[in-house]
C-alpha cells in the first residue's frame, strides 16, 4: 500500500526523498538512489513542487555531457522519475512532470557476459581444491546471487533424497529453496564440518566471507582460466539461466530457481543467446 504523505513545505523535501528511500528493500540500491539524488538536488535545489518539465530536460541533457558511463545517466534519470512518481502517487505533488521525461535508452550487454559451457568449465577447474572450488561451484549449480551464498548458514542447508536443497535470501526479503544435483550437492557436503553451525563459506578468521571477498575469488579463478574477461560472481548466474534453457529447462522452473519476481527477465536469457534467427532463413 502507497503510504500518504501530506502536502507539506519545501523543508519537508528531505523527508520526503528519505521516506523513498527507506521503502527500497536493496541497501545497494538505497545508496545508489541516494547519491544519485543528492547531485540532482544539488543542480536543481529549489523545492520539488516548483520544478518543472523544462527544468528536468535541461538537469537530463547536462548529465548525458557530464556522466562518464552509459550506466550512470541512465540510473540518475531513472532514480529522478521513480522520485517523482512517487511524490505525486502519495499526493505530495499535485502532478508529475517527470513522467514526460523521456527514460533513457539501455543497451543490454547480458549476450557478453554469458560464459560458454567450455569457459565455465575451465573456471570451474582452475580454483584450488577445497572452499574455493565449492564456491563456484555452487555459485553456478544453484544460481544464486553473490550476497545470497555470502550469509548461507549450514543450517539452511539440508539433505534430500540422494542429494538436497538449500535455503536463499532474496530481494524483497523472498525466500526460496533450491534443489541441488547430486554431485553439486556432494561437492557441497564435503565442506560440512562436525559441528554444522554458521556460515557455510568462512573466512581465514571464521567469520562468512563478504561479497568483495568473493568477487576476488572470482575474479582471480578467471584470470587462472585465461578467459580474459572481467568475470563477476553474477556472471556464474547468468551461466546457470542460459546454459539451463538451452538443455530444455522450463522457463517458469528457471524463474523459480533465480528468484525472478517477472518470467520477462528470465525470457531475456532466451533473447540473449538466440537458439535460431530469421538471418539463418535468407537466400545465399
């Protein structure tokens, strides 16, 4: 439910964008929308009520010229509409002149960072026996996201039949369980200590491995491969949907398994990595 929120003064824009901002459920994403804010109330800090459409255009064209990444212009513009939308939807602002500013086209590089079964498999082995090797591993056979692994505990982790399942934290705080293949499942079990208690990916000082930690690890078993590339954990999860689909894996069972709140975002693996073409069709 949208909360209300009186029409109140100029100094009550702060609370306001704070308000906004505490309904997003991601910390990443609060700190992302948060900086993102702060330079657009820095270029237009008149109060919110009194900005119009021509005053956004102008704001949008001056950070097409200042902004360094594609990325970043189009999260800025992003973040000013979903600003605005909601200080209209919870009657803070009598209209919204955002919603006529146009949103910024996005180029979707997901086809780079799909990795083929080949290099997969090549990343795969090159980590060192043990914690590391599992990680990955497990990184790919469930799919899940970096920070999901990062605070799985061995007590959500638990047999079934000849292999079992684990528990994830997702986005939005939805939980969801995941049904491991046998040998993911026995390259998991291999870690599991007497006493199956806290993290299952510890660090040298026992505590859970943090996502940096894991973006290292990562990222240095991909450079042992010689793949090249600057791989990411959230690469292995786009190994996981694509490589999934293209051995006959039911969309809606691969939107389950990610976490996916809308099959269309599955569907872009399927657009990604095409299985036929018109092209393929044409004379000569």
């Amino acid at each position: 439910m949208v909360p209300v929120v009186p029409a109140l003064s100029h100094p009550d824009d702060a609370r306001l964008i704070d308000l906004w901002l505490s309904l997003r459920t991601s910390p990443h994403s609060r700190r992302a929308y948060r900086a993102d804010i702060d330079r657009f109330r820095r270029d237009l800090p008149q109060p919110l009520a009194s900005i119009r459409l021509a005053d956004l255009a102008d704001w949008a064209a001056r950070v097409d010229r200042q902004a360094s990444a594609p990325a970043t212009r189009n999260r800025a513009v992003a973040a000013v509409k979903s600003l605005f939308s909601f200080a209209h939807r919870t009657g803070y602002l009598p209209f919204n002149p955002a919603a006529a500013l146009p949103a910024r086209p996005r180029r979707d590089p997901l086809a780079q960072r799909i990795l083929s079964e080949a290099e997969l498999a090549r990343l795969l082995a090159s980590a060192p026996p043990g914690r590391d090797a599992v990680l990955l591993r497990l990184l790919y056979a469930s799919g899940a996201r970096v920070s999901e692994l990062a605070r799985l505990s061995w007590t959500e982790v638990e047999p079934r039949g000849d292999a079992g399942q684990i528990t994830l934290y997702g986005k939005g705080g939805r939980t969801r369980h995941v049904l491991l293949s046998p040998s993911a499942w026995a390259a998991l079990e291999s870690l599991r200590p007497p006493a199956a208690v806290g993290p299952v990916f510890r660090s040298r000082r026992g505590g859970p491995l943090d996502v940096s930690q894991i973006r290292r690890i990562v990222y240095a078993a991909a450079r042992r491969a010689g793949l090249g590339r600057p791989v990411s954990p959230h690469w292995m999860r786009h190994a996981h949907a694509s490589h999934a689909l293209d051995h006959g894996a039911p969309i809606h069972l691969v939107q389950q398994t990610l976490g996916h709140s809308t099959i269309a975002t599955t569907g872009r693996y399927l657009h990604a990595r095409p299985a036929d073409s018109s092209s393929r069709y044409l004379p000569g």
